[in-house]
C-alpha cells in the first residue's frame, strides 16, 4: 500500500486554487515527495468553479486515491458539481471560510471534522494577500509539506511580481499555516522535525532530477526525441498541450509545426511531410480521430510512417472533452476502412507516456505505417511527479531508405515483396527513387492495379510486416506472480496496480499484465504470461469493455475471464478494482 | 544531376499508359507540364506532384517525377506538408475541380491565406468525370446534363479566380489544355512564383461535356499581370470565363509562414536543455520556468 495523503483546493474561477495546487505540488517535488494533481473545471469558458486535485505521497503515485483527507475550500461556489468527484475519507479534514456562508450540505453531510478559518479576512489583513497564498499555507501544513520548500517555490514563481508581491504570498503562507496548526491542534509545524525521508527545501539531491509534467508535455517530448520534426496541429481538448508544447519547441531541434484548417489538413500534412521523410507527429481526441480515419487509411495502403496521439476523453460526439474516458480503442483499432492493419499503442501511466512515444514514432519509421497512440485525459493532463525515464528513449527505429538506385535497366519498386514485408523506401531527393505513392491497390511499383495478385500480394505483405516484426519487451509491462490475474492498458493500469499492492498486502497474489501493445494483439507473448492462471480479470474504464472483446477476438484467455469495466467521467479508483478482485477471488474460492 | 543540359519533356514521362478517354483535355495539362519542367531544368528528383482523387488526380503516376496519389480533395494539405517539411523541393499539387472546390474546398481557401511555396495546378472541366458525369462546383446552375440533377444543380457556379483573390492568392492565372506552349509557360512562371500560386487549368472532359471541345473558339489570352488586388477584382467583371494568361501577380509574396527553425546545432544537446525544464530542479529558482 502506498501511504498517501490525498487533498482537494476549491474556489470559483480567479480565486486561484490552481496556482495554489500546482506550486503546492512542486514544492512537495522539491521535498522529494512524489505526487500529482488534476485539475476539474465546470463548464465555463473562464471563470466558474475550479478544484485543483492532489495526492503526495513518499513513493511513486500515478493515479487518483479513493478518497480525501482534506478539503480547503476557498468559498463554496458550485460546490455540488465537485461532489461525485470528491469522496472524503472518514475523518477527513474540511477547512471552511465562514465569510463564505455555511458549509453546504453535499459537503456537510459527508464524514468529516469541519473546521473554520477565516481565508478571505486573513488575506485581507496582509497588504497584498490573497487568499490563495493564505490557502496554500494551511494545505501544506496539514499536508506536512515542508514550510521551507513552499516558501522556496513560492519566491521563485513570483519573483517577476516583485518583492513586495513575494512577501506578502510569504506572509500569507505563514498565517495560513498557523491558523491551520490552531485550528486542527496540530503541536509543531511538522516541517520543525522532518520525517526521516523529507529532504530539506534547499539540499540538492537526485530527487530534484524527477520530472514535474503531464502525459501531454511528456508525449511531446519522446516524439521530439525519438526524431519527429514536423507537426500539424487543430487544437482540442484534452490533447491541445501536446500540439502547444511542440510548437514552442519544435525550432529547436530544426522542426517545425503548422496550424492546419481542420483534422483533414492535419493529417494529410503529416502524411506530406514524412513522405519527404521527416518524421511527423499529430495530436487530437475523437472527433478530430474519426476526421483523420480515412487518411489513416492511405497512410496505411501508401506505407507511410507518421504517429497520431490521441487523447481521450468522454463520448461519443463531443461528450465530455474535459474528463477522461479509455474509450477510442474500437475506433482506434478497427475504424479504418478495408482492411488496414496498423499498429496501436498506448502509455501506461504519465512516467511511460515519453518512452511510448518514443516508442511510437520508432515502430512508425521502422514499419512504414501509422501509429496511433492512445493517450487519455487523465495521463494527458494530471500534472505529476515522476522518475525520468530511464536510458535513451527508442531512437533506434529508423526508415528503411533505399540505397541510391542506380539499376537503369528497372524502375525503383516502392512496394517491393520482402520476406518482412518492408520495402525499402525513398525519398523525394533521390535520384532514381522516384515512384508516386498511391492509396490505390498497387503493383510492386507503386503502379495501381485491379489484379487480384497486386491485391492479395500487398494485403498480405503489409500485415506480414506487422506480424513478423518483433515488438520486444515494450509489448507489456508484467507485475506479480499470482494465480489471478489482472489485463489492462492505458491508464487504468495505475489503480489496477495499486489495487494490485492492496490485494497482496491483504494475502491475494495477484499478476498484473498491462498491454503498451494493443494492436496487433501480441498473443503469444500474452498467453506465456498468462501461463498457470486460474481466472483473470480485464478492467478498462470505458462503458462497453472494448479490451476485453478486442482480446477475445485474438487470443484464448483464461477460463474463467471476467471483464470490469466502467465509463468516465469520474475516474477509476484503487479501492473498487480491489473489491473486483476480491468478488473474483471469492467466487473461486466458492466453486472450489 | 544537371538536369538542365540533357532532359527533354519526354523524359518526365512515366511508361504508365494513362486511364484517360482519347481527347481527354488532361493529355495536354501532361504535356505542358513536362515541357516546363523541362523549360526549368529541374531535376525530377526535385519534383514532387501531389494529387486527390478523380480522373485529372491521376497524373502523378504519368510522370516521372515523385508523386503521391491521395484520398479525395487531400492534395494540398499533403502538398503543404511536403513543402513546409522540404522547402527546397518543387511541389506541384494537382487535380480537378470536384477534388479541389468541392469536397476540398476549405483548404482550397486556406491554402492562399497560408502561402506555402507551392503551385496548385486545376484541371477544370466542370464535372464529376471520374464518377461519370456528375455536376461540380463550376457547373453552371442550369447544366442538366446528370442524372443526379436533371434539373441542373440549382446553385451558383463556384468563381475560382476571384475566391483565389479574395482568399488571398499570391499568383493568379488562368490556362487552356488545347494550347500546351501557352499552358506550358503560365505553369512555369506558377512555378517559379515564391509562394503559393493557382493556375486554372479549362480541361474538357470529352466524354461527360462533349460540348467542351468547342472551348478553343472560346478562349482568349487576355489577361496581363495585374499587381494590385482591387484592379484585378475589376479585370474579373468583364471575364466571360474564358479569359487566359496570369490574372494577377503579387509583386512581393505575402509573409510566408515564418520559418523559426534554429540553424542545425547539436540535437542532443537541445534536447537534453528540452529534457532539464521538466526537472524539479527547475522549480528551485535557478529561472526559465513559469507555472
Ligand atoms: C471521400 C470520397 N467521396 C467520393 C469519392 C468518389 N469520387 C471519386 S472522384 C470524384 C469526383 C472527381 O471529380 P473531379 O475532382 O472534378 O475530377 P475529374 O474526374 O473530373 O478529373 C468523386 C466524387 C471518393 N473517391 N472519395
Ligand atoms: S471522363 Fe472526362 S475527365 Fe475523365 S478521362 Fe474521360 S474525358 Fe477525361
């Protein structure tokens, strides 16, 4: 189990529980916590109600707890739009401004000690302060965030501001924290003896070499480092902050990104510029996705590299584009028309989110085919602590290029039949290389061709080159030797873990299997690691179990296979995946 | 490759037999093109033709330039993207007016707002012809030669050049298949054109628009380079349609997209700067970073 301390700040829109969360956050990154925060807006353009998310905890957390301990509300706004989303820990701790009006029932009803502090009067008290600062100090002392690194954090984020705007945040901060320690009966500001594993604000130490981003920003940069130089972009939520990311930093490293006129343009651009062999990236979510399929689909039969991430969110239409849902694998998988196979990946939390991007673009290159990547609004946009990934994110997948062609006697064949179906390619530039590639079937050369052996031929050949290739340890990561067993992918993988950790600590071996390779299916990989198992679970937070029938289309699973699964927008949470798992196991227990 | 001395328009020819109708008018958009590619001495190498879907979209492969054969009304984008990515190639995107006004219509428009080095090459005969004869967007309204609207379409025809000058087109010309010297040298000064340049080509599809074939009594060179926007608005006001020669020419390209690249340095020591803003260091004060 992974002790953990989960917190929500709420206010309406300009209070700034955001800023408050996310410097409240970086601070715990720069006591070496680990942590993350997801930020949950109404449906205002600007403005409305806003709560800022978090969970800190001593080791790696990568998802959302079951409940909270503590509930800051800066005013009380439209609370009961938050409630589904914020259940409370019994015993939780709820700070409530009383300049605010009462605590409103939604929140008062639930288990929980209230406890009044004055946030707004406080503020005003400081010359310069503001609430928020005050807010920000009570939640790290109740979160036993150390003072110093708050305070550290706070200075540099609002140097720019000046020093009178410093001190006064400093102040607030202070008052905060004090009133907090009051009120609650703490003794000591926790942060006057340190537990033993929090690092003092100012030491360096390897913990400062963690990464503090979301699944967007990190998607960006292992596309950025595994060789894409080209992006066209149409913005949606929830994937606009990888498209924004890119476009700030593609110049330097020589790329260069375009705004398109709509999903159409945007995919077509990629597919422009990686047939002038620059490898091309673009991000959407579904309706820009079910835009981009029919493209998707020349990509495919023109055997052009490019990767689309695409992060989901709730649907169909237009659904709920700010809450995230694993719900685009049908589309993603088997949307394109014909037969066109492709490759499907998807991140298993927002630490893998830069190495399966990497990744991605990588098997993109390497096997002339699209790939889409399936990220989701929760890796997308969960701010969050991570270890760096470890080693060189995956440049070693590279195009196959065709040597310069020099054989006069025969024209270059773009499409030529290999024994893994990879045919080298070329490149405008090349002289010699010259072929026009063609969504049309084809003959070798790239010709078009009605014939039933062009057809059948290349059919085969650009699944063969899918099949054939060997995907490597990245397929899947495999956690715990139970005779139970766990499959799931994307982001549920997080609470499946945790709930993975729970069973185990409660006697219940439990083997966790997350799928980065989503199609095509790796079966026999998956069927050795499922060797031995008595029954298994399949848990995906989407309404219809996408996974599990995707599976079951490809591969023998255990018997028996159960498959859990539920839509957004509220997020999967350890504690119900647990109890899943429990009801399988006592049904085992029961028929033996 | 010094392509200047040696290649002949023949020699951007491919060995494809085209799909065309005999007296299809895109046999001679074929030739004038190859004539000014040859007139430039570009290598073929250097030559990228990028086209949709539909009878006139089959050009590329009959070439012995690259090519790309797309979906239906994706030329340009995948042009743009080609260009953008690779601005030291000619890029030529092509293909009819169903493909180019109709079902890719809006990046049609964007296109001459976004002036990528690029020339956008219509083959427009007013017709559907590789869906056998359906109204497009230039038919006139009382066309009633389809099935599908045998009343005619009903709507007003679709007025490239003066779209191409509203959407901001830097170079502007209007051709005639029947006339591949004349084509030839309209598409080679496209091609040269910095920015994004449209050139409209009157293609008769002999076969759906028979009636076409009496377009060579009907066209006239009458358009001279204007470099203003508004005198060449006035130009179209008498244009029966028929008109040929460069309608307009931006004397200074409008702004090309800025190109932001940083000269090639040490990729992996950007990228390693790339990789340190994430760090929790960062957060500390040692600056560069805004929450
Ligand atoms: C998405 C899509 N819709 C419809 C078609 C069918 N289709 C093929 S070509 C074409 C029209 C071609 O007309 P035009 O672009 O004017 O070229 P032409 O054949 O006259 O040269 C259509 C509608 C298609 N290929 N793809
Ligand atoms: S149908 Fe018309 S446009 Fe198509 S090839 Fe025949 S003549 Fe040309």
């Amino acid at each position: 189990m992974t002790p953990s301390f989960s917190l929500a700040l709420t206010g309406s829109g300009g209070a700034g529980v955001m800023t408050a969360g996310q410097l409240l956050l970086d601070a715990a990154a720069l006591a070496g916590r680990y942590g993350l925060m997801a930020r949950s807006f109404g449906p205002q353009i600007r403005g409305g109600e806003a709560a800022a998310l978090l969970r800190l905890a001593r080791r790696p957390v990568e998802c959302p707890d079951d409940d909270y301990d503590l509930l800051v509300a800066l005013d009380w706004g439209n609370i009961e739009r938050f409630a589904d989303e914020l259940p409370l820990a019994a015993g939780a701790v709820i700070i409530a401004d009383p300049g605010q009006g009462g605590v409103p029932e939604v929140i008062a009803t639930q288990a929980g000690r209230i406890h009044e502090i004055a946030i707004s009067q406080l503020a005003r008290d400081i010359p310069g302060g503001r609430p928020n600062m005050v807010a920000l100090g009570i939640a790290a002392a109740l979160a036993d965030v150390p003072g110093g690194a708050v305070e550290t954090r706070v200075r540099q984020a609002l140097a720019r501001h000046g020093d009178e705007s410093v001190a006064a945040a400093i102040a607030c901060l202070a008052a905060g924290r004090a009133a907090a320690l009051e009120v609650t009966g703490h003794g000591d500001p926790p942060s006057a003896a340190p537990s033993e594993d929090t690092v003092d604000a100012g030491a360096p130490g390897p913990h400062l070499d963690r990464w503090v981003l979301n699944g967007n920003e990190a998607t960006g940069f292992g596309a950025l480092a595994a060789g894409v130089r080209f992006c066209a972009a149409y913005p949606i939520t929830p994937a606009t902050e990888i498209l924004e990311w890119l476009a700030g930093r593609l110049p330097r490293v020589g790329g260069r990104l375009v705004q398109a006129e709509d999903e159409l343009a945007s995919i077509n651009m990629c597919i422009g510029a990686s047939f002038g062999g620059v490898p091309a990236l673009t991000a959407t979510a579904g309706p820009g996705l079910s835009l981009m399929i029919e493209s998707l689909g020349l990509a495919v039969a023109a055997e052009v590299p490019l990767v689309v991430a695409n992060v989901m969110r709730g649907g169909p239409s237009t659904g709920i584009p700010t809450k995230s849902e694993q719900t685009d694998l049908n589309i993603a998988v088997y949307g394109l028309h014909g037969e066109a196979p492709h490759v499907v990946v998807a991140p298993t939390g927002v630490g893998d989110c830069a190495p399966t991007a990497a990744w991605a673009v990588s098997l993109a290159e390497t096997l002339q085919t699209p790939v889409i990547l399936l990220s989701d609004q929760a890796l997308g946009q969960t701010r969050t602590i991570v270890d760096p990934p470890g080693g060189e994110l995956a440049r070693a997948g590279r195009r196959r290029y065709v040597a310069r062609h020099d054989d006069s006697t025969e024209t270059y064949r773009r499409y030529a039949m290999t024994a893994d179906g990879i045919s080298p390619m070329s490149c405008p530039g090349l002289p010699g290389g010259q072929y026009t590639a063609d969504g049309l079937t084809h003959t070798e050369h790239g010709i078009p061709s009605t014939r039933a052996e062009d057809h059948v031929g290349q059919l085969d050949k650009r699944r063969r080159k899918l099949e054939e290739y060997d995907y490597g340890p990245l397929w899947g990561d495999l956690h715990g030797a139970g005779d139970i067993a766990v499959i799931t992918w994307g982001s549920a993988t997080q609470p499946v873990r945790e709930a993975c950790q729970r069973a185990e600590a409660c006697g219940l071996a439990v083997r966790l299997v997350a799928l980065r390779l989503l199609s095509p299916v790796p079966a026999s990989e998956l069927e050795a690691a499922l060797g031995g198992v008595r029954a298994c679970l399949v848990v995906e937070h989407n309404h219809s179990g996408q996974l599990y029938r995707h599976l079951r289309a490809w591969t023998e699973l255990p018997h028996p296979t159960l498959a859990w699964h539920r839509p957004g927008p509220l997020p999967l949470r350890p504690g119900e995946i647990l109890g899943a798992l429990q009801g399988l196991h006592a049904q085992l227990e029961a028929a033996a | 490759m010094s392509a200047a001395a040696v290649l002949k328009p023949k020699d951007y020819k491919s060995a494809t037999r085209p799909v065309w109708c005999p007296g299809c008018g895109d046999f001679g958009v074929l030739n004038a093109l190859t004539k000014a590619l040859a007139g430039l001495g570009l290598a073929p190498e250097q030559v990228a033709v990028i086209s949709g879907i539909g009878c006139s979209s089959r050009l590329p492969a009959y070439t012995s330039v690259y090519g790309f054969h797309g979906v239906h009304g994706r030329a340009l984008p995948v042009a743009t993207g080609l260009a953008v990515a690779r601005p030291e190639l000619t890029v030529i995107a092509t293909g009819g007016d169903g493909d180019g006004f109709s079902i890719g219509g809006n990046h049609f428009l964007h296109a001459c707002r976004r002036n990528a080095n690029l020339t956008y090459l219509i083959m427009d005969n007013a017709v559907y012809g590789m869906t056998k004869g359906q109204a497009s967007p230039t038919s006139a309204p009382d066309w009633a030669g389809s099935k599908l609207t045998p009343n005619g379409p009903g709507i007003a025809a679709f007025r490239p050049l003066e779209i191409a000058l509203s959407a901001g087109a830097g170079f502007i010309a209007r051709g005639f298949s029947g006339d591949p010297n004349g084509l030839a040298r309209q598409l080679a000064e496209a091609i040269s054109y910095p920015g994004f340049a449209f050139l409209q080509v009157l293609s008769p599809c002999i076969t759906y628009r028979p009636e076409q074939m009496e377009y060579k009594a009907l066209v006239s060179a009458g358009f001279e380079p204007l470099a203003d926007r508004n005198e060449a608005f006035r130009r179209l006001l008498t244009d029966d349609g028929f008109t040929t020669g460069v309608l307009f020419r931006a004397p200074v390209a409008a702004p090309a997209p800025a190109d932001a690249r940083q000269a090639a340095g040490d990729e992996a020591a950007a990228l390693d700067a790339l990789a340190r803003e994430f760090t929790a260091a960062r957060l500390r004060g040692d600056g560069g970073y805004e929450p």
